[in-house]
C-alpha cells in the first residue's frame, strides 16, 4: 500500500551539471497524485533534463529525486521499481522500426512484467482503441504517420500500467495538423486521472489540463502557478518575456 499523503513525484534541492556547466539549480518540485503539471520556458532551460532525472535517463550530483515515496539513488533495483512506475514519451518516437506495432507495444509487458502473451495482446488493443488506432496493429512504425506514431508511443508507454506519464516536448517534431491529434489522446488521459509532467510549448494545451505551470529559465524554476494566474498576470520579467515571445503579444 502505497501513503496517499506522499507525492507521487519529489524533487527536492537538486543540482546537476554537465561537466562546468550547471544546467539545474536547486530544483524543488513536489507533484501530487493525479496532478497534471505543464513544465514551459525557454530552450537550454533545463526542462527536459528535469524530467529525465525522474526516470533516471540522467543521473542528479546533488538532492533528492523520489518516486511514489521511492528514493532515486544508484540501487539498480530502486531504478528498475521506479521504471515501472514511470511511463515516458519522447520528442522522437524511439519505436523499434522492425517490430510491427502490436510487437511495439506487448515487448515490455511480456518480457518484463512476464504478462502473457494473449493478455498482452489483449491490452494493446484496448490501448490502440484508447488512442484511436486500433485498425494500425499489424502495421509497422514506417507506415504510419509522425501522429499515429506518436499516439502509438504513448499507448506503449501506458502498457505497463505506469502511475506516471512523463512527456518531453511530445508534439515538437509534429507536423501542424498532428499536433491536435497526439494533444487530444493527451487530454483525454488527464482527464481520466493520470499524474501528467508535460514539457510543452502548446499553452493552449497547459490551459486546458494543467493544475499548475511550472516556467523555467536558466536552470532555475522561475515561477509556479496556476494556468490562469501564469498566463494573465505572470510575476517575473523573465515569465512576461517568454509568454510575449510564445503568445506574440
């Protein structure tokens, strides 16, 4: 039994460079169970590192990082717990191109949760009528286009049944008229409860479903609001030039 009194995500004093370079600085970030948070700012700020350090794709030098009240540390086992809590969704697809998508999306089930094969099977089709593909299972990544593949990709990720979606900036190597369908399937999981931590430049997308806006600059979060208080009063220079930049007024 996990304490519902406990964040579902923690990040607390944490630094991390590469090599000289300082690219977080005493991040603190708690996200609660269910909370849907919009990650924004300027390129080189820092976002995508931030929530790569939640799943270990990158490794923090100092602070704490906690998962659903497991502490991220150098214990593979403690990785590999939070691995399976954690679903993640990148800018680039990262579908195996040789495997057809039914293979794509039962790989890890089979093998790493030993689900059987007919369950998995099962579960994919359920999760590609989720997304709203479910006629491109026997299909391979090539075949489909940069929207399904994407849709695709997140119907993966949820077929380990994670307790967090992390998405890194998922519409940003979308044609235009993909974007709304990748962001719709989005929508539709944060509304079914699912904690979300979503690097974006879509406001539109963090008005609709954020809880909370969290800008960052520099490595540094600047500020943390509410989607209304952050898009009609920002607090900082900083936050009014990256709005102005994004919104164009």
């Amino acid at each position: 039994m996990t304490d519902a009194g406990v964040p579902m995500i923690e990040l607390s004093a944490v630094n991390k460079w590469f090599d000289a370079f300082q690219v977080l600085r005493n991040i603190n970030l708690s996200v609660a169970r269910g909370e849907k948070i919009v990650v924004c700012g300027p390129s080189g700020s820092g976002k995508s590192t931030m929530i790569r350090l939640i799943n270990r794709l990158e490794t923090h030098q100092s602070g704490r990082v906690a998962v659903d009240g497991i502490e991220m540390s150098d214990d593979a086992k403690a990785v590999e717990a939070i691995r399976r809590e954690v679903g993640m969704v990148f800018q680039q697809f990262n579908l195996f191109p040789h495997l057809t998508v039914m293979e794509n999306l039962t790989l890890a089930p089979i093998w790493v949760k030993q689900v059987p094969e007919r369950e998995a099977e099962e579960l994919a089709m359920q999760l590609l009528a989720r997304v709203r593909i479910p006629e491109q299972a026997r299909k391979y990544p090539a075949q489909l286009s940069g929207g399904q593949q994407q849709r695709v990709a997140i119907a993966r990720a949820l077929a380990m049944k994670p307790k967090v979606m992390l998405f890194d900036e998922p519409t940003s190597a979308l044609d235009p008229e993909m974007i709304k369908e990748v962001l719709d399937v989005m929508i539709e999981l944060a509304r079914e409860g699912m904690t979300m931590l979503v690097v974006t430049h879509e406001m539109g997308f963090a008005k609709t479903v954020a809880d909370r806006v969290v800008f960052m600059d520099q490595g540094e979060i600047v500020e943390t609001a509410s989607p209304q208080a952050f898009f009609d009063s920002p607090q900082t220079e900083r936050a009014k030039l990256f709005l102005s930049q994004i919104l164009g007024h």
